[in-house]
C-alpha cells in the first residue's frame, strides 16, 4: 500500500451553517456541551477535553453541514498534503489559532486539517467507581451522581432531570457517500486512514468502510469515520451527505443514560435512535436530532485498535443490528427536520425489516 500524504490523528470539530444560531445553542447546553466562544456570526462549543471547540456553527441562509476537521501532529504533513493537494497553508483566524489547510473530499464535504491549535485544559469532572457482581470497588461511599434526587425539577407542570451528559470530545462523524469506495480511498491516500471494518452490502459488495487513524501502535478509536454509500437515489434534503456526529461523553454509562434523562424530560427534541450497544465499534450509543433535523451522538466505552488489526468483513446486519437496543429506525443516517421523521418512518420499512426480508429470502 502506497504511503499517504498525512496521518491524521483525530477528529477535532464539525463545522456548520445555520439560519437560527440561538435554538442550537440551547440544544447544545442541553446536549451537554459548553459554549468557549461566540462572536455576532459564530458559535463554538466544547467539551470536557483539551479540543478548543467540538462543534462549530456560522449563521447563513440555509441549514448546512459545511465540513470536518481533523489534526496533524506534525507541521511538515500541511506541508505535504499542500504541495500534493495543491492549496495553500493558512493562518487559522478562528480562536484556537494554528495553521491550516482546506480540501474537498469525494462528496463535496470540506476537510480542514490543523496542526498547532491551542489546547485548552481539560475539565476536571469526578469518576463513577462501579460495584459489580464480580467485583466490588466501592465501599463506604454512596452513589451518587450531580445533586442526586435534586437534579429532579418541576418546570411549568412536569418532571425534568436536570443532569445533562458531560461531553468530552468528538470522536467521529458518519457521512453518505455516491461512492462508497471513492471515498474510503480518498481517506486512506490522502489522511492516512485505516479500514477497521468495511461496510459489506446485503449483495456482498463493499459499500464504505468504519475507518480509524492510522497512529501506529498507539491504540484510537475503532472508527473516526464511517463512509457509507446507502442504496438507490441520494437521501433527500438539502444535506444528503451528513449522516451523524459521535461524541465521547466523558464518564461512562451513567452519564451517557444521564443525557438521555435529560434530553427525554426537556421534551424538545426528536430521540432518533437508542439507548443500546454496537456491534462494529462496540460503543453504547443514543442519538439526537437538533433543531435543524442534524443527528448528535452520545457514545461511551468505545473500541481501540492500533495499526496492527486487519479489516474485518462482518456480514451486513452487524452494521445496524446493536449488540442490545431498539431496532434501527428508517430514518437512522438521514439529515431532515424533525418534524418529517414521523411521516417519513410511517412510509419506509425499517432497515432491521429489510435485513430480515434479505435474512428470510437467502434461507428460500
Ligand atoms: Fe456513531
């Protein structure tokens, strides 16, 4: 395999434009994640870790996912990937400063790629020690998280957990891609990406792929993106490329099923899929759509592989079939105001029915 130009080595934000900056700020508080800067046009939040920023928005005409952004850890790779893409290195403008170059995957997504961002220091959140039944590691000490019964409130005439998730980072986005391989190649040739499982489709053809950085024998995330090419005609709405944005909570389950309580009991916001377990990265997940129909996620206890773990080929249904949770929804990757899923869900089988149609028709 011939060398890449870069070897990113994470994800560090994704960027979007939106007509209503401030419903998206509440949802974000909500989602538990922290405003770090804000300018008249601008929002950029963060999360518990050293990223500047996990989640940026631009006001505009339309609601748009505009791109991500990666690092390097070295100077030379912009260098590099600016010579062989042929774009300039810029001086990043936005706070957290550093240099950076712009590109254009496959699917028209704009990739940034930084190096020498300013870190910001962690918040420092406490750890839930857990007994279990086969080890006990907590005595004398009760569990309890946030203001324990405290964090129930009454607000105008119902319930509301006031507890939200603690997001630390973002660990990976799932975009839709026309070309499924196109697209896993532009990733391994030009930032270094690593197949950690392809996407087999139900005819067995390889449709995109979970990928990882390519960090050597320092173990990442299992997948820091997944390139999937779904079937038939492109999704519908305007942003048919963006699929979902995964972000790492910063302590465990607990404050995963936390988030959940919380976003459930604000009653605001279209629960799009979870509480459950993947398979292909084994996170447990829970999915939210914001206010412009855009999927965030909340996932813990993920994966790691260096880069001595080959490819796998896992059979279609581990795709979407969890480990444990609600059957996969028809709506599951697909960019569309809330207030569409319901309609759209009525009138499309689920993806777990036709894994069953495609399971039924091969026993025959
Ligand atoms: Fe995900």
């Amino acid at each position: 395999m011939s060398e890449s130009i870069c070897k990113v080595s994470d994800v560090v934000f994704v960027r979007f434009q939106l007509i209503d900056l401030e419903p998206q700020k509440e949802y974000l508080n909500h989602f538990g994640m922290i405003l770090a800067h804000e300018t008249e046009d601008s929002i950029f939040f963060r999360g518990t870790g050293t990223a500047p920023y996990c989640y940026v928005a631009t006001r505009g005409e339309k609601d748009r996912y505009i791109g991500t952004a990666y690092k390097v850890n070295h100077y030379e790779e912009l260098e590099q990937l600016s010579e062989r893409m042929g774009v300039k290195i810029e001086h990043n403008n936005e706070p957290g400063g550093g240099k950076k170059v712009v590109l254009t995957d496959p699917d028209g997504i704009q990739i940034e790629v930084y190096h020498g961002m300013t870190l910001n220091d962690p918040i420092d959140t406490a750890e839930t020690v857990l007994n279990t039944g086969k080890r006990k590691n907590r005595t004398n000490e009760l569990q309890r998280f946030g203001k324990a019964d405290s964090e129930w409130q009454v607000h105008g005439d119902k319930w509301v957990y006031e507890l939200t998730s603690k997001v630390k980072r973002l660990g990976h986005t799932a975009i839709n891609c026309v070309d499924g391989k196109k697209s896993m190649k532009w990733y391994s040739n030009v930032l270094g990406f690593l197949v950690s499982d392809n996407v087999i489709t139900p005819d067995g053809q390889i449709g995109g792929a979970f990928m990882r950085c390519n960090q050597g024998d320092m173990p990442v995330d299992h997948h820091t993106l997944n390139n999937i090419q779904l079937p038939g005609e492109r999704p519908p709405g305007d942003n048919p490329t963006f699929g979902h944005a995964g972000y790492e909570v910063t302590d465990s389950v607990d404050d995963l099923m936390a988030g959940h309580y919380h976003m459930k009991t604000v009653d605001k916001y279209y629960h799009e899929w979870g509480v459950g377990r993947h398979l292909l990265g084994s996170q447990m997940y829970d999915y939210w759509r914001d206010p412009s129909g855009f999927t965030h996620e909340h996932w813990t206890d993920g994966d790691l592989l260096d880069e001595s773990v080959e490819p796998g080929n896992p059979a279609f249904r581990e795709l979407v079939m969890a480990q444990y949770g609600p059957e996969v929804p028809a709506t599951f990757g697909l960019t569309m105001p809330s207030d569409e899923v319901d309609d759209f869900r009525s009138n499309n089988p689920k993806i777990s029915d036709m894994i069953k149609e495609v399971e039924t028709a091969q026993l025959k």
